[in-house]
C-alpha cells in the first residue's frame, strides 16, 4: 500500500471530501469487520478445492478473507484461487487479494482476466486500489487498449484525482513507451507524494530522458516533497547515463545529509555514478567504506576493477565474495569470466565455465555470452561455437560476439557465414557485426564484398554511424581504394575522432604522409582530441615520409599535451622511422632504453635495417638479441646470412646456414590466394590440398610447354636474322 508523505491542509480536505464516496465504497464489506456475518455453508469439490481448503461450517467473511490473503501471501497461489473459484460469495477484499497476487507474480493477464469479471459482478464496486491493480497489471502486460479504457474510467469517475490511480496511469505509461502522456497525466495530478514523482522520474530516465528526469528531480526537491531511497538511485542513474558528474555529487552530498548514503540501494547506484563519470577510484573506494556490500555491490566492484584493466584485483574481489556470506549472481560470474578473457587465462575461464554449468547458470544470456566472449579471445573458436549453437536464447550481444570473433580469428568465410545465419534466423544486425565483418573484407582484401556489404548498410540507414564510418574507411583503405575512403570520410556528417584515425592511418599506410599530417592537425581545430591509435598512424606517416624531428615532436607532444603514455606500438613506430632514416645507433639506443619488454618485433625492424644499410656490427648483435628469444626463427637465420653474404663475407654466411640446417630451421613458406566467383582459394608452393590441383597442375604444364615452344622459336627466328 503506496502512502501520501507530507499532507498539506489543501491534502487534508480532499481526503474529508473523500471520505463520504470511499465510505459508500466499502459499505458493504465494512459489516464484516463489525460483526460476525456467517456465510451459508457450500459443499467444496474434491476436483477444486482439497481437504486442507475445507471451511468450518460457520465461518466468517473475515476470516475467509485472512485465510485467503494468508496463501497468497506465503505463495500458493493456485490453491488460494481454488479457494475463491468455491466461495459463494466475495467481496471488493476477496477480488483485491486475489488480483493483487497475480500481479505481484507478474501474471498480468490473469489478473486482467479477474479484474474484468469482478467488473461484471454486480453490487461490486471500483476503489483507487484496485483500479491502480488493473492500470500496473496493463503496464506489465503491455496491453494498451485495455490502459487506456481504464484511463477514461477513472477522468469520467474523478478517480484519476487520487494519487494512487495517477502514480499508477503515468507508470503505466511509461513503462508502455508512451511517456509524454504519462508526463501528461502527472502535471495534471492535483496531488503528488513521494510515488508519483518518483514514477515520472523513473519513467523518463528508463527512456533515455536522462536530463529531462533531473529537471523533474529538481522540481520535486523545490517542492519540498522528501525524497525516498528509490528517487536518489533513480537520479543518480540518470547522472550515470547522462555524465553528469557534477550533478551526481549534489545528490551525493544529500544524500550523506538524509542518512542514505549507508543503504545498499543508494550506494550502489552511487559506485555506478561514479565509475560510468571517470571515477573509478572513488566508486571502489565508497564500496570499501560499506558495513554489508550486497551482491549488486560486489558485481559492481568486480566490473569497475575489470574496466579499469585491473583483472587481478577483479579476481581477488570475487575470491572475497566467495569467503563473504553473500552468493554470486549470473552477473557477477559473467564480470569475472570477462576477466578471465581479457588475460587469455583459458584455464580459469574453463573452470569458472564448469563452476556456472553446475550451479545451473549456464543458460544465463550474460554468462553464455561472457564465455563466448572468453574462448573466443583465448582463440577456442570451435569452442565459442559449440557454446553458441547450444543457447537456447540468443541477443544481439551473442549474435556480435560469434561474428566478431571468428572476424578477429582469421576465420573470415565463417564469418560471412554467422553475418548471413543472423539475417535469416537472428535479430537485425548492428552496426559492430557489420563492423567486424568490413574488418574482414579489409584483411583479405576482397574490396567486391566489402562493397555489398556497404550497399546493404546504407539500405538499411547504418552509414552515418561511427563505427560503420570508421570500418569502411579502413576496409577501402587496405583494399587500396584510397579515393574512396577518403570519399566516404569527407562526406561525413559529424566529425569523430574514431573515423579521423581511421582516415589518418589509411593515409599513412599508402604513402600519403602530408595528407595524414594535415588531416591530424586539423583535429584541434575541429574540437577533437587524438588518441592513442591516432598518434600510431601520424607517427607511421612521419617514418614513411622520412619525417625524424616531425616525428619526435609527435612523440613527446602525446606524452607532455595529451598524458598519453607512449606503448610499445609507439615506440616501434619511432624505432622505424629511425631504422629508415639510417640513424641505426639511435634506434639501437632507443630499443635498449624503451620502458617495454623488448620483444622479437622490434629487434626484427632494426635487423631489416641493417642489411638495407649493410651495417653488419649492429646486424649481428640485433640478431643475437633475437636468437634469445626466438633461437629458431628462420628470418633471422636469412638475413643475417644476407648481410654477410651482401659484404663479402662468405665463411660467416656459410656458417649461419649450416647452424641453420643442424637445428633443423626451415623457411615457413608464403601464401598467396585468388578470389573466383565470390570463392577464395588459397595456395602455397608445392601444395596439393585445393579439390582441383590436379586440374590446376594440368593447366600449368600447358601454359610451361606453351612458353618453352614459344622461346624455341624467339631462338629459332634470331638466328635466322643473324644469317
């Protein structure tokens, strides 16, 4: 039962001027609480109603009605509605309780079903309690119609006055998708509490009016009407969704004053403000100051300390649950198996996969796609599909991840095959799995159907998003269309910095080096902030350009303007662009000194330089370097040997490829394919695996035996002329 907070005398005297019409109402049922009214006695059915549902022969309507309540209340519902099938008489009590049980068990359309016949009973008549039951019922069933009946009910009766048939019609309005009438109704109220305002606030946030609802948080605070636990969470969700940090920390500060801030509720809604702001440290740190963290704050914790990259502590949190009182969710498992992911700890992700399967989790939408998600990024694609066709209910969630994975897999034609499976079977694909499968067409450079694809995304409107922008920018980009990206890019609507680094780095990638460092200029004059990707690509464009001093001042202006810490891939750039200007002391130098791990990759880069430069002291300690890490990699081997054969120097080339043939290194070979009719095969020497080699080989002895003839007679027809 809703209560009005903080009655005023206008208040007070619409309740007396109700008092008479809610006296009348319950006129007839008021006798039974007055005074014990014996029913006449009916014999019960066995099919209806069982021996424990027997009646005394002299009961009274009172008791019946506790009895009643009592088995809905403890959950047996379908004994209480047996009960009140056998009763010969109910009263508004009886219909109450038993709509107000479907409803709260969520079946609505049982409740619509009693609510409809108690309204064809004659003698029975409508209150504003059960009138707010039927409307919540309407909002939970999503029947519309039958809500807006009961809308124009309630304006003909004047129960639409009442603030529990208000709060009751804008929610259901809300919560129906129709919001500007339940913004209607409630500036129409003449009586708001504590409900009615939370309601509205509910209903515009939950519908994405994030603003919208702090304008009404405001209105309701100006009001004087004390907000509850629930309007604080509702408002600070809506700062969460919104940004609005600032906000956020005034209803913070009120809610330190109310003594809300100690509720679960309210902090918990507070850590999700604070982490979805940028503050992640002061989310965790309001967890660690609460007496009894729920499951919601710990779920919150494990997915804040997974956001901020801190996997680790993610797992020591969900190792502190476990040892708490408190029992883990789905949503608490899928947070930690995304850690799991982000680590490639494959062993882990498989005995949290065991550890849901046995708790009966399994067929959670969130844990099903968090360990899609895991074996996809740990490279078990076998295993994210077996996962995948085993879902009994799939979102767009899974439907993305099964096709961004095989995407970022190498596992292009099944791809392609999940993205087609999804249009027939699945919901309409969105902008990432069209995305991942642009990413596709990019890597193989099949530009064909990397253009249907664009075909069907601007057919179904997905062009002007970012994320489809930025993926066919990069998709003509490495299938060489370099005009055509640039096309797409210019033609933009809105400028991103997501679209503008894929623009910069095709640039770069084909050789148009001022291109890409205009264009990154322009950022700041734009509003735009390059990013970590960005700066990749401008430092790319430098080294192909040949641009050193351009490319340091890039490289310390990222570091000392934009306090972005330069990774490995920074570093690998300026070590390139170093390496191509032959200033290989300093890229050794550089190497040696990078906070990084020094890997294979960078150490390949000087060693590639070295025999572009023929400088064979740095070729052989670069190569040495690399035998520490990668002792059989048969590049090295090659090159090493080249840049001693390149000076000369035959017995030190020798000895590389004999070391070379004793650890039994040989040469990977490379792969080239050719695309026919929406088919790609591939090839590498000597291979016999393709279904038509047989076939193919028959055809290259032609085309060999066709050459040589026509050498022998090119031989033929010069000696002729010498005569």
């Amino acid at each position: 039962m809703m209560h009005v907070h903080g009655c005023s005398s206008i208040t007070r005297n619409m309740l007396r001027s109700n008092r008479p019409r809610i006296r009348r109402l319950f006129s007839s049922s008021a006798i039974s609480y007055t005074e014990k009214r014996h029913l006449p006695v009916w014999p019960p059915k066995p099919d209806q109603v069982s021996q424990s549902l027997e009646l005394p022969i002299h009961v009274s309507m009172l008791d019946i009605n506790s009895r009643l309540k009592q088995l809905v209340k403890t959950g047996h519902l379908s004994d209480a509605r047996k009960m009140f099938d056998a009763m010969p008489y109910r009263d508004e009590i009886s219909w109450t309780t038993m709509i107000s049980g479907y409803v709260n068990v969520i079946a609505s359309a049982e409740a619509l079903a009693l609510f409809s016949k108690m309204w064809l009973e004659p003698g029975m008549n409508m209150d504003p309690f059960i009138l707010s039951l039927a409307l919540k019922a309407c909002a939970l069933n999503v029947n519309v119609n039958y809500g807006a009946s009961l809308h124009g009910y309630t304006a003909k009766t004047g129960f639409v006055n009442s603030v529990f048939v208000g709060s009751a019609l804008l929610d259901m309005y809300s919560k129906i998708g129709k919001i500007e009438l339940g913004c209607r109704v409630f500036d129409e109220m003449p009586l708001r509490n504590v409900v009615s305002w939370t309601a509205i606030i509910t209903g515009l946030v939950r519908s994405g009016y994030n603003k919208e609802g702090l304008i009404y948080f405001s209105e309701m605070w100006r009001s004087k009407v004390q907000c509850d636990s629930y309007t604080y969470a509702i408002a600070l969700k809506a700062c969460a969704d919104s940004g609005a940090l600032n906000c956020g920390r005034e209803i913070h500060t009120h809610t330190i004053k109310r003594g809300f801030d100690v509720s679960s509720f309210v902090a918990n809604s507070l850590t999700t403000m604070y982490n979805k702001c940028g503050k992640l440290k002061y989310g965790l740190s309001l967890f660690e100051r609460m007496s009894a963290p729920d499951v919601v704050s710990w779920t919150t914790t494990i997915t804040t300390y997974v956001q901020m990259g801190q996997e680790e502590n993610a797992f020591e949190a969900f190792v502190k649950l476990r040892e708490s009182d408190v029992k883990p969710n789905e949503y608490t498992f899928a947070a930690v198996i995304s850690a799991s992911a982000n680590l490639a700890r494959i062993q882990l992700g498989k005995q949290l996969h065991a550890h849901v399967f046995r708790l009966g989790l399994v067929d959670s939408l969130s844990v099903a796609n968090s360990i899609m998600a895991m074996y996809s990024k740990c490279g078990q694609l076998i295993s994210t599909s077996r996962i995948f066709h085993e879902m009994r209910k799939r979102d767009i969630i899974s439907w993305s991840t099964i096709i961004g994975g095989h995407s970022q897999g190498g596992c292009g034609e099944e791809a392609f095959e999940y993205l087609s499976l999804m249009r027939r079977e699945g919901p309409r694909p969105n902008e990432f799995a069209f995305a991942s499968v642009l990413s596709v067409c990019g890597n193989m450079a099949i530009l064909e159907q990397g253009k249907q694809l664009h075909a069907h995304v601007m057919s179904i409107g997905l062009e002007h998003t970012a994320m489809i922008q930025s993926a066919l920018i990069n998709m003509y980009s490495k299938c060489g269309s370099i005009k055509e990206a640039s096309q797409i890019f210019y033609e933009t609507e809105s400028d991103d910095i997501v679209s503008s680094t894929a623009m910069i780095n095709g640039y770069a990638e084909h050789g148009y080096s001022q291109e890409a460092i205009d264009l990154f200029e322009k950022l700041p004059r734009v509003g735009l902030r390059p990013d970590f990707v960005t700066f990749i690509g401008v430092l790319t464009a430098c080294s192909h350009a040949g641009l050193v001093d351009l490319g340091f001042h890039y490289f310390n202006l990222m570091n000392n303007e934009y306090l972005i810490t330069p990774s490995k891939e920074h570093y690998g750039c300026m070590i390139d662009l170093l390496c191509r200007a032959g200033r290989l002391s300093d890229a050794e130098s550089m190497i040696r000194r990078m906070p990084h791990q020094q890997d294979d990759v960078v150490w390949s880069t000087l060693l590639r330089a070295c025999r572009v430069h023929g400088d064979v002291d740095c070729g052989r300690r670069t190569a040495e370097k690399i035998f520490e890490l990668e002792p059989n990699c048969a590049g090295t081997h090659i090159t090493l040997a080249n840049i001693y054969a390149a000076k000369g120097r035959w017995r030190e080339a020798a000895e590389v490829r004999k070391k070379m043939r004793s650890k039994g290194v040989t040469k990977e070979p490379g792969w080239s394919w050719i695309k026919i009719k929406d088919h790609v095969s591939a090839f590498v020497s000597g291979d016999r695996c393709h279904p038509q080699s047989e076939y193919i080989y028959h055809v290259l002895d032609l085309l060999a035996s066709r050459a040589e003839v026509a050498i022998r007679e090119l031989d033929s027809l010069a000696h002729d002329v010498e005569d």
